[in-house]
C-alpha cells in the first residue's frame, strides 16, 4: 500500500469551502485557538479497508489569517501532521478543500447537476447541509490524478464541513474515502 499516496488525498478535508458574497464576513473569523474538529474515517483501497480519525485544530489567529493543524491516524499509525493558514481576507472557496497537497496543475471543476439539500446527523447533532460535488484533476509524483468529492456543508458547523465522499484514482490505485464529523468542542474551555 502506497501510504504516502493515501496521506496526501486525506488533506481533502482541508482549506475553506463554499464561495461567500464578497461583503459577508468570512465565517473562520468566528473560530479561536483551540477549536477543534474531530471526523471519523473509513478508508477503502481495493478490497482493504482502514479505519481512522482526522482533527482539526486552530493552532493560531491573527485578524488576517488563521492556522488549522491537521493531525490523524489511518488503522492505529499516525499520518504525517500537516499546517493551512487561510487568508481571513479572502472570499470563502469551496475549490480550496477539495486539492490535495502536493498536487500539480490542480484543475476543480464544480458538477453542477449534481447538488442539493439535505439533513445529515453527525457528532449527536442533524445539521441542514448543502451538498455539492467536485471534479479535481490535476498530478501527484507526476502522476496523474483523478477524484470526484461529494461535500456536505452547513453553517451550523464553524469549519463548514459535515461530511465527505471521495472516490480517487491515483498512481493506478482505486481510493474510497468517507468522513464524518464525529466531534467538536473547544480545548480552552
């Protein structure tokens, strides 16, 4: 198993998500360090599957950009902890979220029949989302790369993201991918 390939698709739940109206207040600006989102996954590659968790944390705040540390672990091993500052001055994008690190010549393409709404219960809670479907191309290791994204997203979520389903080809290698968000709280209460 080529996990490093693995370890860079999973930042797919980084990066800021739906496009806001310019004069709408960016909604990351309402997190404060050490907010954390906690989202449970389950990882398919052929007929292996892998459970394990990923965790959002706001590692630090300025009124111009906020950090996001991602940390995790796929089937008991840690994967690599990776760091996003987001422009707080820039218009949310859902296009951001959806290119995995390391990936050249990213192209997103918004499928615009594919949408809608829907109620989705995570971490206890039913949240209203709107889902949307992605189409990213693009190379990794000079390899090309292929993945539809299915997000489902809601405000009542202060980083947006309640759900995902990812199917990705990469390095001839065939990836399933769900996340859910599990839990969410505030490690300075």
């Amino acid at each position: 198993m080529h996990i490093r390939a693995l370890a860079v698709v999973l930042v797919l739940t980084g990066g800021p998500f739906l496009a806001t109206a310019a004069d709408e207040e960016h909604p990351y600006k309402k997190l404060k360090v050490g907010d954390y989102f906690t989202y449970k996954m389950m990882v398919k590659i052929g007929d292996k599957s892998m459970e394990g968790s990923l965790t959002k944390t706001v590692s630090a705040k300025s009124d111009k950009k906020i950090v996001l540390r991602q940390t995790g672990k796929l089937d008991g091993m840690d994967l690599p902890s990776e760091e996003q500052e987001v422009d707080l001055s820039k218009p949310f994008d859902v296009t951001g979220g959806a290119v995995p690190s390391g990936t050249k010549d990213a192209k997103v393409e918004l499928v615009t029949d594919k949408h809608g709404k829907e109620k989705v219960k995570a971490a206890g809670k039913d949240y209203d989302c709107e889902w949307i479907t992605l189409r990213v191309k693009g190379k990794q290791d000079g390899l090309d790369m292929t993945a539809d994204v299915k997000m489902w997203l809601s405000k009542e979520c202060s980083l947006w993201v309640v759900k995902q389903e990812i199917q990705m080809e990469a390095a001839g290698m065939k990836f399933e991918i769900q996340i859910d968000l599990a839990e969410s709280g505030s490690k300075s209460d």
